[in-house]
C-alpha cells in the first residue's frame, strides 16, 4: 500500500500539481493515502489544500508539518489542519509527554484527527539522536493513543523494533525509490504503508510508476508468504 508523498518542486504551482498527479493515479488499487507537507504549505498556504483534499475523498489525507512545538500551539496547527480536510497529522515524538505530545494527544482524540509520531527517520542522521529514544518514544506515544508512527524503510530493523514494540499500530515508512530503499522491503519488515513521493511524482508517467512499484510490493510480500 502506497502513501503518496506529495511534495510540489519550487517554481510550480502547486495546486495545479497537486490535481494533476492526483488526476494520473486517482483510483489506483495500491494508493491508501495523500501526504501534503511543508513543500507544498509553505510556498501557498492552507487555503488552497482544502479543494485538493476533498478530491482525495476516502484517501487517508495525511499532513505532514512534522510538528515539534509546546502543546498549546501544536493544538492550534491541529485545528487548522483538521479544517483544512487532513485527518490525520505527523509529529515528532521527541517532544516529550508532558505539556506537549499529552496535549496534542487529547485534542487529536476529542477531534478524532489520526496522530502519527515520527520516531526514527530515513536520513542516516537518524542514527545521531533519534534512533537512540525510538523504544521510549513508541511506548510514549503508545501510551497516549497515538494511531501510527513513522519508521524508514531505509532501514528496515527500526520497522521491525517499532513493529514489536506496537504491534497494532500503523507503521508508515518513507525513502522508498529516490531516497533507495526498494519498494516492498519496508512492508515485509511489518509497516503497514510505503510512503513514496519522487519515484512516482517525478516519473514521466506516474500511474505507470505506482503501477511498478505496487507489483514489487505485491512480489515482495508473496515471497514473504511462500
Ligand atoms: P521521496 O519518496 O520523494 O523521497 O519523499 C519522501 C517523503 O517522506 C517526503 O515527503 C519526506 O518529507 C518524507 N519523510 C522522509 O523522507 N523521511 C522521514 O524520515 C520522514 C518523512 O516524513
């Protein structure tokens, strides 16, 4: 299953971006969800998202500001992104519980708006400070409710340590394609989604990308069954 990294190069427009991607693979039986984050919000705003996102209809609509700030303003972001049409939001876990992630937890609950916390990442910088707290971190944001957590598919052991430590959580993984990790490998370490932006976005012809790429998903989990 395939999240659709949507993140528009400068110097486009990125609505019109957006709507024409999402036009090639609409409908696709691989794609499950969206993911709109800064590249796209910071060069026009929210406004605009709120169009792109009604067309994804019953995708998971994902936004991704990776958010890292004290509870009140998270919350804020919250409101403004749950009004916007996104349902569910990223975060970053090493924030802490308390007077931040506890806070953004109980809105995101009131407001039924997906929490997903970042608790190790594709780069290999990962490795410096993150991937040293994801254990504490996953049971941190376990323990708040949180509904799914980023780990990379770049390195497909944090998957599996994310995968035991929450098993029915949703693990969503990026650095599939342009950032190297081969399509399927992250799903077979237990995630639940690829996230997947420039291999397909970028592709001369992106419905034939994902088309590649939910095949080498659907080889690599059969493998895994046999
Ligand atoms: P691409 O497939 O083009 O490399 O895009 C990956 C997407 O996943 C980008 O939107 C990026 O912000 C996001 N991402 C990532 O690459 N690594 C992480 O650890 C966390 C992310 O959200």
């Amino acid at each position: 299953m395939i999240v659709l990294a949507l993140d528009p190069p400068p110097s486009t427009d990125p609505e019109r971006w957006c709507r024409s991607i999402l036009s090639r693979v609409s409908g696709h039986p691989a794609l499950a969800g969206v993911k709109i984050g800064l590249p796209a919000i910071v060069a026009r705003g929210l406004s605009w998202v709120q169009s792109v996102l009604r067309d994804a209809r019953d995708l998971l609509k994902v936004a991704d500001l990776k958010l890292a700030d004290v509870g009140a303003i998270m919350r804020i972001v919250l409101e403004n992104l749950a009004s916007a049409g996104f349902d569910a939001a990223i975060l970053h876990a090493f924030v802490g519980r308390e007077g931040a992630l506890d806070e953004a937890a109980d809105w995101a609950k009131s407001h039924g708006v997906k929490l997903i916390a970042v608790v190790s990442m594709s780069h290999p910088g990962s490795r410096q400070f993150i991937d040293r707290h994801t254990s504490e971190m996953v049971e941190t944001c376990l323990s708040l409710g949180f509904w799914g957590f980023v780990a990379p598919a770049t390195r497909v052991d944090m998957i599996k340590l994310v995968r035991k430590l929450a098993p029915s959580a949703k693990i969503l993984s990026p650095g599939v394609g342009a950032q190297g990790a081969r399509p399927g490998d992250a799903l077979r370490a237990g995630a639940d989604y690829e996230i997947v932006g420039r291999a397909i976005t970028r592709a001369p012809d992106p419905r034939e990308a994902m088309n590649r790429i939910a095949e080498e998903q659907r080889r690599a989990l059969e493998s895994l069954n046999r």
